[in-house]
C-alpha cells in the first residue's frame, strides 16, 4: 500500500504540533514514538483521508496515559 506525500507532510506537521503541546512532558522521541504507535495502527485502512487526524488522536490518548 502507498502512503500519500500529503499524509507524509500531514504526519510531520501533527509530530511539530505535539512536541508543542507536550514539550514540558515528553521528550521529542517519547512524542515520535507515540506518532509512530498510532500511524502503525492504521496501516492497514485502504482510506487514507483521515489517518492524521486519527494519528494525532491516538497519539495524544498514548502520551496522556503514559503520564510521568
């Protein structure tokens, strides 16, 4: 399955805006792996449309409950 140059980009700026908003809490490589947990969850949805969005959700469902 092709992943979508525009997804790439997409998964890039959701990976910025969560170091962002977590930095005081999580490393850049916590944030990175929590981004690469939920992408790799939905690898397999044919629709690629909505995965950032998904991948962002997730990903900040597995940084708050991972909570130091």
């Amino acid at each position: 399955m092709s992943i979508d140059l525009n997804e790439d980009a997409a998964i890039r700026r959701v990976t910025e805006q969560l170091k962002t908003s977590y930095s005081d809490r999580r490393t850049p490589e916590e944030i990175e792996a929590a981004v690469a947990e939920a992408r790799e969850s939905f690898s397999a949805l044919p629709i690629r449309t909505h995965v950032p969005v998904l991948v962002e959700r997730k990903a900040r469902r597995i940084l708050s409950e991972h909570a130091r």
